[in-house]
C-alpha cells in the first residue's frame, strides 16, 4: 500500500491486507468480531455502552443481573461447544493452518461475554458480515449448546443466558434473544471516539467497518431543496443514460464499455465532486467516461488505467489529448492515484454556459468521448 492511499494511516486496513485470502466469509468475520472484543477490553466506557444497547434489543428485556451489571466484563471469543479455546487447541495439535474456517471438534461460540460470578449472566454471539440463510440452524445449536453442562460448569453455573445475533441486516428471523446490526456497532463506536473516552484505534475500526459496508448508509437530510434538486436533474440523467448507450455504436468505444455497463452508469461523491458517468474492466484495463461538477465547474471526464508503466507512452496523444490531461490537473488536483505497477492516465474538459445549454450539446459530448477514448486506445492499445 502506498504512503499515498488515503487509507494507509489505518492500523485496521493495514492488518486486514494480511489475512488470508481463501474467498470465505469467515475471515472478516473473524477479523471483526475480533477487533470488537478488542475495543471491549479496552475501554470500559465502550463495554458499558455495548451492555446497554444489548439490553435495549432484547426482545424480552433484560433480567436482573445483566440489568444491574457495572463491573468489568470477562470477554472470551472463539470458544468452542465443548468450552475448549479453538485457538489453543489448534495450536496444540500441530495444525499448520490456524485459519481453519471450521474447527474439528464441533461448533464454537464467536464471542462470549460473561459477568464471571457464579450464577451470573452469559451472551453468546454470532456474529456475521454477509447474508447467511444457516443462521436460525446456527441460533438453534447456540440455545441448545448454552444448556449443556460442560458450558454451564465452565462458565460458574450462570442462571442468566441471551443468544444474539451480530449481522449487517436491521433485524434477523431467528430464535435469538435479541440482535444487533454491524451498523449499531459502528454508530456506537464513533460516538464513543467522538467523546475521546477510548483509544484512537477505536476511530480507525470505525473506519474500517464503514470501508466493508459495515456501517448505517449515512443520507444527508431530504430537504424541499434537496427533492427539487432531484426532480429537476432526474430527465437529464435519464437523457445521458442514453448517450453512454451510443458508445455501443462505436468499434472503438465499445472495446472499452460493455453493453451492461453502458446501461448502468453511476452516481458518486467524493469529497466536493459530483461524479455520473459509467466505468468497466476489460482486458486488465479500467476506464472511466462521465460527467463531474466542481463547485462551480463542470465538465466532462476520461480516465484510465493500465498494467505496467506506460508513462513514456503519453508523449504520443494528440494534442487535444494532452490538453485534456492538463485541465485535469488543473480542475481535479487533489486527485491521487494509489494504483502500484500501473499507469493511470486522467482527461478533462470544463463547460461552458453556452455549450451546456446548446441544443448540440448532446453531439458536443459524444464527440469528446470519442476522441479522447480513440487516442487512448490508438496509443495504448
């Protein structure tokens, strides 16, 4: 990762890039449930206020015990239904592969909080950061599994047992006792760091489950402005959806922009630009056609992107073509590309008044597409 990412000052997304990689769902899983058992330990303020909202979405409240709870947590995770720790004992076996998706010896627990008295309370949560439709069987074997003795015996005899579930969804159908959605857990996080009560990594996992889609869709308010704004801008939206169409039209657009993506351009914001345009991988290359608005300014852009440094290559576009790399770095010149090995080549145009409200402003903006995606194409391939 480059010094230059804007996410390289984040202790969570560094760790992350080193995990395995086997295309199984357990591994960020793992990762959060861990880095939230974490922030538990870490802070009291934060594990009081994790109780409370536990007890809040408890579908029958919580008992009296949990309900009076101040004292310090006991936080185990990955226990097995057996109450052996999975990690102990796949180390003590000799298993060179520790990341095991499913432990040998049956079940396990991915987090369990206790009060640690005897007759206290236990919380057993499964935690999930995708949809999975084996999470009521998965609930089932937690309720069960809580009423076997060895469990009771290793954790004092407890008399107050909740089973709930953890999952990016608002709610889940299940025979939990209660749930909470990754995004609570990442509201709660922020406002604990806003309050400068935890450490600062709690900032950087909040972050982090905002950059997996972990957190609440966070909508700015629908003003009377806002909604005419909308209804104002949705018929040119519509129109230019079906000029990206017409790059289908062209033997060298085409090679770029597949017919789906044509027909599903996006909306984006970043920082202070609005972006509407439509984007495609081909062939290892990445391209990007559309429009952006600045403030005050707006324009038409290309960018692309391809393997190996072909920067010496550039000294061969046109001279329109280059011109549009200059207004790129004039308009857009916080823009960074984090890209390793990689060339990415940036073109921009600002509008004029009067070529924006021109009846052949439609032609003006698919001529510029084509020729900037065409001198792209005839010099890097």
């Amino acid at each position: 990762m480059r010094f230059t990412d804007e996410r390289a000052k984040n202790l969570f997304v560094r760790l992350f890039t080193y995990s395995p990689r086997t295309g199984e769902r357990s591994e960020l899983e793992n990762y959060c449930t861990e880095a939230l058992a974490w922030c538990l330990i870490k802070s009291h303020h934060f594990a009081t206020a994790f109780l409370e909202a536990v007890s809040r979405r408890l579908k029958e409240g919580p008992g009296p015990i949990l309900g009076a709870f101040v004292d310090e947590l006991q936080i185990d995770t990955q226990i097995g239904f057996n109450g052996e720790d999975v990690l102990e004992a796949t180390t003590s076996e000799g298993d060179d592969n520790n990341h095991k998706t499913r432990y040998q010896h049956g079940g396990r627990f991915d987090l369990l909080l206790s009060s640690g008295e005897r007759n206290g309370f236990l919380i057993a949560i499964e935690s999930k950061v995708k949809l999975d439709l084996d999470l009521p069987r998965q609930i089932n074997e937690y309720r069960r599994t809580l009423d076997t003795k060895g469990i009771r015996e290793r954790y004092n005899s407890f008399s107050e047992p909740y089973v709930l579930t953890l999952t990016p969804s608002m709610s889940e159908d299940t025979d939990a006792h209660g749930h909470l959605s990754w995004g609570d857990i990442h509201s709660l996080i922020h406002q604990m760091a806003q309050l400068e009560k935890t450490p600062e990594e709690f900032s950087a996992f909040a972050e982090f489950l905002d950059s997996r889609h972990l957190s609440r869709v966070d909508i700015p308010p629908l003003t009377r402005d806002l909604c005419q704004n909308v209804a104002n801008s949705a018929r040119f939206l519509e129109k230019v959806k079906g000029l990206f169409n017409r790059f289908g039209n062209d033997r060298t657009l085409r090679t770029f922009f597949r017919p789906f993506a044509l027909s599903r351009p996006t909306i984006g914001f970043e920082e202070n630009i609005a972006w509407y345009g439509v984007w495609d991988t081909r062939d290892e290359r990445w391209a990007y056609a559309g429009f952006f608005i600045k403030g005050d300014v707006t324009g038409l852009y290309v960018d692309a992107e391809y393997p190996g440094d072909k920067r010496d290559e550039c000294a061969k576009l046109s001279n329109e073509a280059k011109a549009a790399v200059e207004e790129a770095n004039r308009l857009i010149p916080e823009a960074k590309s984090n890209r390793d090995r990689k060339t990415w080549l940036r073109f921009a145009c600002e509008l004029e008044p009067e070529v924006m409200e021109s009846k052949e402003s439609s032609d003006y903006y698919l001529q510029w597409f084509t020729r900037i995606l065409s001198d792209i194409k005839r010099v890097f391939g």
